[in-house]
C-alpha cells in the first residue's frame, strides 16, 4: 500500500480528502494533522467518519515520512513551509493557492504581494487533471484548483482551445462552504440565510487561474454568495468570434470531453434538471457542463456545476494522484451522488 498523511486536515476540504482517501483502494492514511485538534480523534473535527478510522490529528512537527502528501494549509502557510514538507514525501499535492499560478508577476498582481518561494512555482503541475493529465503522469508535485476557477476552466477550455472567443462574461453562485469553516459574520446563520450576496463583483483572485488555463482573451468575472451549502453553478455568457450552430458547439465539447471520466454533458429538451445542477454533485467528482445557444446573436451561454469541496478541492487532489501514480483516474471517486430529495 501506498502511504499518504494530510497537513491541515481539520478544515471542509481536509476532511473531504480523508473521506476519500479511507476509502482508497491503493492508500493507507498515516497521519493527519491540526493544530486545534492535535491528540483528538478525528470524528471530533469530522464525525462522519465515526467508527471508520482510529486515527488521531497529531501536529506538525510529529510528521513523518510519507509516499504522498497531501497540504489543506490555510493560503500562504505551505509556501512558507515547502522545502520543509519536501523532505517528507515524494510527492506533494497541495489544495490551498499556493502553487496555482507559474508566473511571480501574476501571483503578485492578483495576491498582492510577492511570493514566498518563487523557485517553487514552475515545479508543480496545476492540479486538473482534464487540462494537464500528460504533466501529472510521473510527476512529483501538483498544486491544487481553485473551486470557481475549475467551472469556469471547465466550462470554457474546449472553445478557448480552439481560439473560438471573443470575450465572455461568467458568473458563478456559491455556497457557504467555499468560505472554509472559520466563522465570519458574513457566514452567521441570520446575515447568511435568505441572501443572494454579491461578494466579488471584480477582483476575485481566482481570476487568475482562469487567466493562466484559458489564455488571452477578454475575460471578466463575478461571484454571488447564495444559500446553498455545497456547490457552485457557473452561467458564463461567451460571445464568439464566428457565429456557430448549436450542433457545432455539440461536436466541440464532445470531442474535448467524450472520453472524460469526469465531465458530463447535461443538455437536455424538457425536466427541472435540463441543465447542470450543483444539488446532484454533491460529494461526487464530477463537473457537468451544459450551454444553450442565443438563435439571435453570436452569444453562447455555458452553464457548469461542481462540488466545490470535490471537483474544487479534494476530488480533483485524489483525480491528480491517481493520475501521478499511474492508478485508474476514479480510484476512490466512484460515489454517483444522490437523487435530490
């Protein structure tokens, strides 16, 4: 059996990540860690995993050498701490921000400050496996995805590939958990509840992922806070540079996604879920991705939907393994999701 322990894993995404890492046929978890929780059972921090591990958060400095290891640090922790960590394992897989963007001056801009260890970036491999499964194989480390970011990729990269836009507007709409579990007012049940809260009209730092994975056309972003747990739904409105058919934009995601194991294509002509829906995701690894073609302009609207604590955290960091250690992509990720009722 593979070892693997998991830095920081009190947190949503953290505790994601064990979910599905007890449940790996190829992993044996070895430790985890939190400095809040250290030397308590881990169902104190996740009591869904009750009676499914002994295990116990130990701290940091317990650590000990590991096959893989996985970083759920708070942003700009494990930057600060990576030449410690690679001494660990041999390879790395790291869900905060950390090491999503290659170039220093984008990080800059978008972060605004410089980063802590530059000679880092360009040795990990952005973590998604649908856009770079040919540099994760064999290699050693992999950053992790930012949840709004991976909709949006997603849902545009097939025609940004092709050159095909213009420019595009997306917006997405997101639950409370993409805000981790440190408690705010804005995440107060009586401030939260009922809202359809516009958080980031401009500005949202994730932007900069999209930025990096879909290269260089007019790009701008929104994200809107709305009562749902788990989840994001991205409506991005692509204005194309040709005026395309329907059944062309049909054959483009087809081609780009006919054999992923993860993404789904979701168009249908009548039903509620006609459309993708983060409601039928949840705590499933897929991204579905839908459009529908404005018949009076050269408009296209693409639609996607994740979990973001799975397609946009943990899921895509297990996916990004399994790709690295050369093991079947859905090894661990085989959950289908529930009708929701």
């Amino acid at each position: 059996m593979t070892t693997a322990s998991i830095v920081g894993g009190s947190g949503y995404a953290g505790g994601e990540l064990l979910r599905l890492l007890l449940g790996h046929p190829h992993i044996e978890v070895s430790q985890i860690t939190s400095r809040q929780y250290a030397g308590k059972f881990v169902y104190s921090a996740h009591p869904n995993l009750r009676g499914a591990t002994r295990l116990k958060f130990s701290t940091v400095d317990a650590l000990e050498p590991v096959d893989v290891l996985f970083l759920a640090l708070p942003h700009g922790k494990a930057a600060t701490q990576i030449d410690q960590f690679s001494g660990l394992a041999e390879h790395i897989i790291d869900l905060s921000a950390d090491f999503r963007l290659k170039d220093p001056a984008l990080y800059r801009e978008w972060y605004g400050s410089d980063h802590p260890s530059p000679d880092w970036l360009g040795r990990f491999v952005y973590g998604l496996p649908e856009l770079h499964r040919d540099e994760l194989q064999g290699a050693h480390y992999a950053s992790g995805v930012g949840c709004n970011a991976t909709a949006v990729n997603l849902a545009l990269w097939p025609l940004a590939a092709r050159g095909l836009i213009d420019h595009a507007v997306a917006e997405v709409k997101v639950g409370s958990s993409e805000g981790g579990n440190t408690f705010s007012l804005a995440s107060h049940h009586p401030e939260r509840s009922g809202c359809v809260r516009s958080f980031a009209p401009t500005g949202h730092r994730h932007q900069a992922e999209m930025i990096q994975e879909l290269g260089a056309f007019d790009l701008h972003f929104s994200a809107t806070a709305v009562e749902l747990v788990r989840g994001v739904l991205c409506s991005a409105h692509v204005f194309l540079k040709d005026n395309l058919e329907e059944k062309d934009v049909w054959g483009i995601y087809r081609e780009a996604y006919g054999d992923e194991r993860f993404v789904r294509l979701v168009k249908d002509r009548q039903g509620v879920y006609r459309y993708p829906e983060p409601k039928l995701l949840a705590g499933t690894n897929y991204c579905d991705v839908g459009f529908e073609k404005d018949p009076r302009s050269n408009r296209l609207v693409v639609i996607s939907a994740i979990d973001n604590l799975m397609k946009g955290a943990a899921g895509s960091a297990v996916q990004s393994m399994n790709v690295m250690e050369g093991w079947p992509e859905d090894a661990g990720l085989e959950f289908m999701g529930l009708h929701p009722i």
